[in-house]
C-alpha cells in the first residue's frame, strides 16, 4: 500500500477497504467444492453440513467489523510512516494478541513466550523516542505522532480478533472443513468491506477514483493493478492466518506475521529507498531477538515432551517384560 501513496494515491477507505475487498475471488473455490460434494450430501442427506453454522457465522461477522475498523487505522497510520517503521509497529501485535489471547482462551505462557512479548514492546518504543529521523517528506511531526499512535492502535485490534477467531472456530460443533474456512473468510470480508465502503461513500471515494488513476504518477493502468494485486495479495494473507490459527493458535499465527518484518523491512530499503536508522536497527534486533526465544522456547518444549514419552514407553516396556 506504500506504493500506492508513494505515487500520488490518497484515499484512505479506499486502501484500507482493499485489505478484505478481496473475498469474492474466494467464491470460485467454494463454488467448486459445493458442486463436487454435492453428490456425497444428497447421498447421506447431509446438506446442510457444507455451510457455517449460524453462531459461527455471527463470529465472522463481528470479527469483520473489527478488522474494518484495524484496517481504517492501519492505512491511515501508513500514509504518515515509511513502511519499515509501520511493519515494525505493527509486529507489535504479537504483544496484543498473547494477551488476548491469554484472556480469551486461556493461552499458555512460558518464560520463552514472556521474553518474547517483553523485548518486542521494547523495540516499538525504541521508534518512539525519535519522530523526526525517518519522517516521508510532507509529513508533520504532528501527523507523524498521529501515524505512530493510529497504527498501534490498528495492531491491538488486531491482536484482540485474532484469539477471537480461535474462539470462534472452537465453538463449532461439527468440523472445521476447508470450505467452512473459505466461508468464514467471506463473510468476515463482506461486514469489514461493507464498513469501509459506507466511509468511501460519505467521504466521496468512488468519485475522486477515477481522477487519482488519471494523475498516478505511474500511470493510470499501473493504478488499477497496484489496487488489485493488493486486494489479492491481502485476502491470500488473510486466509492463510485463519488455516493457522485453526491448526496452532492464535499466538502462533502473531508469531508467524512478525516473521514476516525483516524481510519487509529489506523491501522497503530496496524498492523505496527508505533509510534505515540505528534506532530502527535496534528495533528489527529486538524483534528479532523475540522470535528467537519463542521458537527455543517451543523447541525445548517439543524435546521435553519427546524425551517423557519415550520415558513412558520404556516403562511401560519393562513392567510387560516384568
């Protein structure tokens, strides 16, 4: 989305109505898994069984909401921030999401997994304390402050749908198939969507949208690709975090998106030539740093149950020989 405003893009529903506009491309996959199933359903009489169940539904819709409203705020964030210091903002979720998720489902926690937390929380205050190094030209320090706040703001709401989401899938009372994933992903899409198109209509989006492609500075074909590829891009993303959270949690699935900074903070130097401070260093080490000790912490974890079930086996072994 960075690319977007770069070049002369401005509309704030617009960019953050593409992170969930996405969803209808998901109705193809779903629409050929109901055709080939639906042999096997009429055969057992199991129709019903395809789609959502009702509260499981509501979930995703509340849980739209939620992310419409993140969204809002994550995008107006950026316009303010260089991609590398809101990548690295927005990594603070993880910090969100353990709480939550430690509230919501009753998450488990480890010296590794505090550790983590702890040194990522750090690191977002490192950006705090110089708001004037690494400001985009024609960006206040004011709006820079505002950018800072906003996108904090943007990755505790976040961190608070993510254990949401776990919960929700947990409720279900029949299995959570592939197509039922799908499903949840649109209707969440849909109400986060619909949000941000209500705010698009009040502030005249649809109107200024053919005029902004008409002045990009890359051109007006270059316009529409960047919006599609990244309502693509995002609805990809966000499809593969709920088949994490569904296999893992929702802890794991904040650990596996704050992976995803160094190489996003790479990019960012690379393809848009933004500096990158000492601060910003300290921070990304920090980060780093906490991703570390999550996946030793899960590590050692593995062994240790390793290591007592073949304890168990070998006891279990000398009492038959016995």
């Amino acid at each position: 989305m960075r690319l977007y405003y770069l070049h002369g893009g401005s509309r704030k529903w617009l960019s953050s109505c593409l992170q969930t506009a996405g969803f209808p491309v998901l109705l193809f996959p779903l629409i050929f898994l109901y055709i080939k199933s639906k042999p096997s359903m009429q055969k057992n009489d199991q129709s019903c069984s395809f789609f959502m169940e009702p509260m499981v539904f509501v979930w995703s819709a509340i849980i739209g909401i939620v992310f419409g409203v993140s969204n809002f705020m994550y995008a107006l964030g950026l316009s303010y921030l260089p991609v590398s210091t809101s990548i690295i903002l927005f990594a603070t979720q993880l910090c969100f999401t353990a709480f939550f998720a430690w509230l919501i489902v009753k998450q488990k926690f480890t010296a590794f997994i505090i550790n983590a937390v702890i040194v990522m929380t750090l690191g977002s205050v490192l950006l705090g304390i110089n708001t004037d190094g690494d400001r985009p030209i024609g960006v206040s320090k004011a709006q820079y402050l505002l950018g800072f706040l906003l996108t904090l703001a943007a990755a505790a709401l976040t961190g608070l749908g993510m254990p949401f989401v776990e919960l929700a899938l947990s409720k279900a009372t029949r299995n959570i198939t592939y197509s039922t994933l799908l499903q949840f992903q649109i209707i969440l899409g849909l109400f986060g969507t619909g949000l941000n198109v209500i705010g698009m209509l009040i502030n005249k989006d649809f109107q200024a949208i053919p005029r902004e492609a008409d002045e990009f500075e890359l051109g007006k074909g270059k316009y529409y690709m960047i919006i599609i590829l990244t309502a693509l891009t995002w609805q990809l993303a966000s499809l593969g975090s709920l088949g994490i959270i569904l296999y893992t949690n929702a802890l794991f699935n904040g650990i596996y998106t704050s992976v995803l900074v160094p190489f996003t903070e790479v990019g960012a130097v690379i393809f848009f030539h933004e500096s990158f401070t000492g601060l910003k260093g300290m921070a990304l080490a920090l980060c780093l740093w906490g991703f570390s000790s999550y996946f030793y912490g899960e590590y050692k974890m593995m062994n240790k149950v390793g290591n007592n079930d073949s304890t168990h086996e070998e006891t279990e072994k000398v009492e038959n020989e016995t």
